[in-house]
C-alpha cells in the first residue's frame, strides 16, 4: 500500500504548491466552490497513476490545485462512494495521497436527509460527530505505522475550533447553521420510515451515504476536519415522504451559495505552512 501511494504522490508532488496545507472534497453542495478556486489547474483522475478511476459515465473526477480565499488548496471534484462498488482502501486513498502530500486540514460537505424535527430542506448542519454504519471499516487490515495509529481516538473528529470559527462566521453573516450528528450508512437505498426512526433514536440527527470513511481515515492520518451536510429532505417519525435523487441534487443545489461561503470563509482563517 505505501509503495503505490508513493508513485502516486511522486507523480502528483511537482504539480503542487508546498505549502498546500489545506485539502477539500467538493461534495454535493460544494460543486460550486470549484468555481471560487483562482489559478487552478484540474488533473483529471485517470490521469493520476493509481487514483481509483470511475465507474460511472459522465462522473469525471478531477483534483484541482488552486487558491481559495487567498490560501493554497487541494480539492477533490468528484469523490468515490461505497455504494458504486468500490471498496473501502479505494474510498479513502484520494485521503491518503492528500495525507502524503502534507494536508494538514481537511473541509468536507454531503447531502444528508434530516430525522431532527427541528431541521428543514435547505439547513446546513455543522456535523459536531457522526456514526458510522458503514459495513466495512476503512483502517480494517493491517496497520501501517507510517500512516497513524492502531487504534486511532475518535473523541475530537470534527475539530473543536473549526467548528467554533465556522460557528462564528455563520452568526456574523447571519446564515443559519444547526448542529448535529451524522450518521453514515452504506446506500444506495434511501431509508425506510422505520430505519429514519431508528437512526435518530440512536442519536443521528442526519443520514448520508459518505463522509464517514474519508473522515475516520483523515483522522488517522492526524489531520482535522471540517464537515458540513446540506439537509435535502426531511425523514421526521411519522412524517416520513418520498424522496428523489433530483428532489436532493435540487435542495443541495439551492444552499450552494451559503455553503461555499462558510467554507470559503473558514479557509480564510486558517494558518499555511511556512515554506
Ligand atoms: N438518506 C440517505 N442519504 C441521503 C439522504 C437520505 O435521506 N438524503 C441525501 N442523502
């Protein structure tokens, strides 16, 4: 495993600033921020020597290198679901090459359906901790020493003071921002009314089908993270309605804008590395 993540990370290390300390993964609601990135250059991901390649037509993913909000990123247009197949070491190896490549933070969005009754379509929950349903674990295997830990400690997942600035953006900018815990399941399937109700008794206050993986690895690999869900339907207990891959996409779409700030807001404040 280390040896490929090397050739990989040779391959990509020219093409990118070293002070780049700041890594995004353009989830659903951030497909705009791309558009804020300045000077960017786009490296498709088939290019990228041993980077998982996509399955599914007209899904082109792209790591893009550029600055936002003045400071140095690393993003990832496009990422990998488990759903789509792949497993858990290809969801999370665009995290190991951005760990390699000296990312110290890592800011991550989803679309999420919202158990909170006190969420509507179109909140942006600050992810304060998740759980993780996931059947495959992402550090399942043996440990690389090199990477993290054995047995990483999972008390501070989503960094306090992170959470805390993006806390404070938000009630400046007036945007609002619930709170709340993410529970990560494998798709592709939406839920059922009674796996809704189940999720939230268990303490989730939002389900999605990502994150969780790519976080619990950039948490081995020490970096600190920044997650945020865009509510895109509403699964309440007893009020549970349909819901439609374009009724998310819509909603996700519709809160691009207030998320893009916050995220880009929050890039803002953070330190670069000297070089
Ligand atoms: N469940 C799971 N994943 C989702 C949902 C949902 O209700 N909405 C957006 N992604």
């Amino acid at each position: 495993m280390l040896q490929i993540l090397k050739e990989t990370v040779s391959w990509l290390r020219p093409q990118i600033p070293e002070n780049t300390n700041i890594g995004i993964i353009l989830g659903t609601g951030l497909g705009d921020l791309a558009s804020n990135i300045t000077g960017k250059k786009e490296i498709p991901y088939e290019k990228i020597p041993n980077f998982p390649v996509s399955t599914v037509e007209g899904h082109h993913g792209n790591l893009i290198v550029g600055q936002l909000g003045g400071k140095p990123v690393l993003a990832m247009q496009g990422r990998f679901h488990f759903y789509e197949g792949y497993d858990m070491k290809q969801v999370t190896y665009p995290i190991r090459v951005m760990q390699l490549l000296g990312i110290e933070y890592l800011f991550v969005s989803n679309a999420a359906g919202g158990m909170n009754s006190a969420f509507e379509v179109g909140d942006i929950m600050l992810i304060d901790d998740h759980i993780n349903l996931f059947p495959e674990h992402p550090l399942r295997g043996k440990n690389e020493d090199a990477l993290g830990t054995r047995f990483p400690d999972m008390s501070d997942v989503y960094d306090k003071k992170l959470r805390e600035t993006a806390v404070a953006i938000a009630e400046k900018n007036r945007i609002k921002l619930q709170h709340g815990v993410y529970v990560g399941t494998q798709g592709p399937t939406f839920e059922t009314p009674a796996e809704y109700h189940y999720f939230n008794i268990i303490g989730g206050d939002a389900v999605g089908m990502s994150t969780v993986p790519e976080v619990i690895v950039a948490r081995h690999g020490g970096m600190k993270v920044l997650g945020v869900s865009v509510i895109t339907d509403m699964a309440v207990y007893g009020k549970v309605v349909e819901v439609s891959h374009e009724e998310v996409q819509k909603a996700a779409r519709e809160a691009q804008p207030k998320l893009a700030f916050l995220i880009e807001e929050s890039v803002k404040q953070l330190r670069i590395k000297a070089t």
